[in-house]
C-alpha cells in the first residue's frame, strides 16, 4: 500500500505539473525544454499505472504477484535506465541520483511484498 501510494503520489505530481516537482526537487529542470516534459510526463504515467495495478491488488488478491512483478520491473529499468544515462553524462547528477533512490526503494518494497505472498501461498 505505500509502494502503491508513493508511486501515486509521484506520479500525478509529475503527469500533471513537472514544474512543481522541479521546485521539489524531484525531477529536473524542464520549464525551457517540452520534450523534457514530456518524459516526466511519460515517468508519471508509468507510476500511475503501476500503482493503480497495486491498488487493485488490493481488492483481487490474484492481482498481487502481478502487481508486484510490474513494480519489480518497471522499477529496475528505471534504475537501469538511469545509470546508462549517468555513463553516457559521466557523472550521476541529482536528478539521476534521486531516480535511482526512488526506483530502487520501490523495486526492493515490491520484491518484498512478492516474497511475503509467496511465503503465505506455500
């Protein structure tokens, strides 16, 4: 629930004002650059889609492994992402840092919630 929720919360900030997460911090710099906003745009989509999948989860019990695999893997591409960026900058920036935060504690909760409904279905 809070792997779906802070996926939420994230990503409506992001899908709706890429601005306002910039001032917090949390993503980069895109006011001078629409395909930047774009793809903040895009990020916050994916976590909204992501957390809507945890949400239902919630109400389907059949839903959880499904769920928390697509968080899994959503969230080590991300991560992946991130550091063939940094390679191709030469240096992890903060924005690079913070995705990387963010999108390992994400992949880490979701593997441990796949692994405590493994342990209740065997």
């Amino acid at each position: 629930m809070v792997n779906s929720g802070s996926r939420l919360a994230y990503g409506l900030g992001a899908l709706f004002s890429p601005a306002t997460m910039e001032r917090l911090e949390m993503a980069p710099d895109v006011p001078e650059r629409p395909e930047a906003q774009l793809f903040v745009r895009a990020f916050g989509g994916h976590m909204v889609g992501v957390a809507t999948l945890g949400f239902a989860a919630l109400r389907k019990r059949r839903l959880e492994r499904a769920a928390a695999w697509g968080a899994v893997a959503i969230d080590s591409l991300d991560v992946t992402t991130a550091l063939i960026e940094g390679a191709k900058r030469g240096r992890l920036d903060r924005d690079l840092v913070g995705g990387i935060v963010f999108s390992a504690v994400g992949a880490i909760s979701a593997a441990f919630a796949l692994a405590l409904a493994r342990r209740s279905l065997g």
